[in-house]
C-alpha cells in the first residue's frame, strides 16, 4: 500500500458514490451506460473470486466487497427500479458490448503469467475493465445534455486508473521491481481511452461551460 493506490481507491470509490448519489436522489441514471455498468460486473466478478480462497487484510476484503456489491446494485436500479429504468436511455446507449467480451477472453487465454483458472480470470478482468468505459463515452458523444454529477463520475472514473499507473510505477522503483506488463499496458490503454474526455472536461471546466463532447 502507497499512498497512490490508497487516492486511487478512494478516487474509484468516491466515483462510484457521486452515481450512487444520482441514481438515488435524483431518481435517474440518464447519461449513465448500462452497458459499461454491466461490464465491471463481470470485471469484479471474475477478479474478486479470491475473496472465497484468499485474506490479505480486512482492507483489501472490505474494497473488493463494496466495489462488488455497488457494481452490482447500480445495474440493479437500472434494470429494476421502476422509477430509475425508466430515465435510462437505451436507445443512445448502442454500443454492441458483447463484442468486447469474447476478445478479452481470448486474449487473456493467450496473454497471462500463469495458466490457471483464477490467473486467466484475473487477466481478464484487466483487458475487460481497460475497454469497459467504451459505451459510456458513446453515450456521452450522443447526449447533448451531460449533467454535472455524470461528468464528474466519469472524470474521477478515469483519474482513479491514472493513479494507479503512478502506483505502479512508484512500486517499480521503489518496491518490488518487477516489471508487469499486464497491468501495465491494460492500465495505459484504459488511460488513453479517457484523454479525449479528459480534455474536454477539464476545458469546460475553465471556460464555465456545460461539458459536451464531439459526435
């Protein structure tokens, strides 16, 4: 633990609070993508399976618990609330999301540390969560209206894995180093895919405009 991944944990969970917080005050998940709450289900899911065979600290249990528990319940509201499913937006959110599962596991069949079941899965949940945010940032193109709370949910979404990418780092040359690519390049890639929204972002924030990205 470092202080990198302590702000990036809490970066991703306070992310995770501001679209708790829309959902359940504002009774909506307009500008939210099913589709990408869907996938870090399954990102959690097939990471967290150590949670039955493995205790490193009631810290590391505690994260990966809320992180489960809240993935899955957002995609509850939207699925399930009466009030909540009805603001979702289904006919903006079109991105074909089952076309990115089967490449990462694929991928993560060839590419990993080790052959077994957990690693494969752990692999995965890499490369998934890496292209997770893809029918978001879709759905942000399509919407002309993206409120405050959505816009900072997706900012502190992306600086959470930026920060960890400095975590990494800062264990490389000063911890373990050792070199893990996998990670690695799944988190420069998961980066890159938000500097576009990044930029646009941080403009509307010095102009004191309403964010919007190009089609």
């Amino acid at each position: 633990m470092n202080v990198f991944r302590l702000a990036g944990d809490m970066t991703h969970l306070l992310s995770i609070i501001l679209l708790l917080l829309k959902i359940r005050t504002m009774k909506s998940c307009a500008g939210i993508s099913l589709k990408t709450q869907e996938l870090y289900v399954m990102v959690f899911i097939t990471r967290y399976l150590d949670l039955f065979l493995t205790f490193f600290s009631f810290y590391n249990t505690l994260m990966k618990l809320v992180f489960l528990g809240t993935s899955i319940g957002i995609v509850w509201y939207m699925r399930y609330h009466k009030v909540v499913k009805q603001t979702y937006n289904k006919d903006e959110d079109t991105f074909q999301h089952f076309f990115l599962i089967l490449p990462c596991f694929v991928l993560a069949l060839l590419v990993h540390h080790v052959f077994s079941v957990m690693e494969v899965l752990w692999t995965f949940s890499l490369y998934l969560e890496a292209v997770a945010i893809l029918p978001q940032l879709k759905l942000l193109q399509r919407s002309r209206n993206i409120d405050n709370l959505t816009g900072n949910y997706v900012f502190l979404l992306g600086a959470y894995r930026a920060l960890y990418l400095i975590n990494w780092i800062y264990r490389f040359f000063l911890e373990i180093h050792r070199v893990r690519w996998i990670p690695w390049v799944s988190g420069l890639v998961q980066t890159a895919l938000y500097a576009d929204f990044f930029y646009y972002y941080i403009k509307s924030w010095k102009n004191h405009e309403k964010l919007k990205l190009p089609a």
